[in-house]
C-alpha cells in the first residue's frame, strides 16, 4: 500500500488531531457536507442513527465527546483504495469521571477531490467495547 495514499494520509491526520486536542486542524480536514457515524447506528455519539452531518454538528460532536476525554488510537492495520481508508483501530477513551473505554473496530474514511474527509464511519458497538474504573 502507498503511504502517501491521501485517504490514508487523511485518517492519520485525523487521529493525530483529536490525540492532540486539535479541534480546529480536525475540522479543518473535514468536507463541509461531512457525514462522521461513530459508531454506525443508534449510539450516545450518534443519537438518531444518521450520524453527525455537516462541519458545525461535528463541531458540537467535538465539543461533546472529543474534548472532555482523552482519546489514544492504534492502528493494527490499514488499506487503502481509490478515495477510502479502512483501518483496523483500538481507541481508548478515559473519561473524566475515571472510566476507561477501549473500542476494537473498523473504520473507514472517504475523501472527496480536495482531499476533504467526506465520510467516516466506525464499525463498533458499545456492547463490545472493554470499560475499566480507575480507583
């Protein structure tokens, strides 16, 4: 796979802006008309289903479930084709009330031609997802 593939390049920098607390360089990668569903379904993050639409919804997105945490991504592995990454990721999310979530799943990233995040979309499910509780 190319390391310089831009869906890919656009997925690493999306993690690297949301591990370093960078909501503006994270909107920045984002197409005006992005869609983020993470998780794909009805989840607290995602309550209608639908996902989060547009850059000012993914700005509130942001607000509510990036900023209060903290939020570690490993990638185990990743692809890349035509304008979309698939990667598989663990996230580990701490929470300030001490809570730790770690999410194993699939998230995909597709771009447009200016190399904009288009879509991002987590296949995952809370059920599944390992909580621990500091103290």
């Amino acid at each position: 796979m190319d390391v310089n593939h831009p869906a890919l390049l656009a997925a690493q920098n999306s993690w690297r802006c949301v591990m370093n607390k960078d909501k503006a360089g994270w909107l920045d990668l984002m197409a005006d008309d992005v869609c983020v569903e993470d998780p794909i379904g009805v989840a607290p993050t995602n309550p209608t289903g639908q996902g989060t639409r547009g850059k000012a919804a993914l700005a509130d997105f942001y607000e509510k479930n990036i900023a209060p945490t903290q939020i570690s991504i490993e990638s185990e592995e990743s692809f890349a084709a035509g304008n979309e990454s698939a990667h598989v990721l663990n996230l580990t999310t701490a929470f300030p009330n001490g809570v730790k979530m770690t999410v194993h799943g699939i998230f995909t990233y597709r771009i447009n031609e200016a190399g904009k995040i288009t879509n991002l979309r987590g296949f995952w499910s809370l059920e599944d997802a390992r909580v621990e509780k500091s103290g």
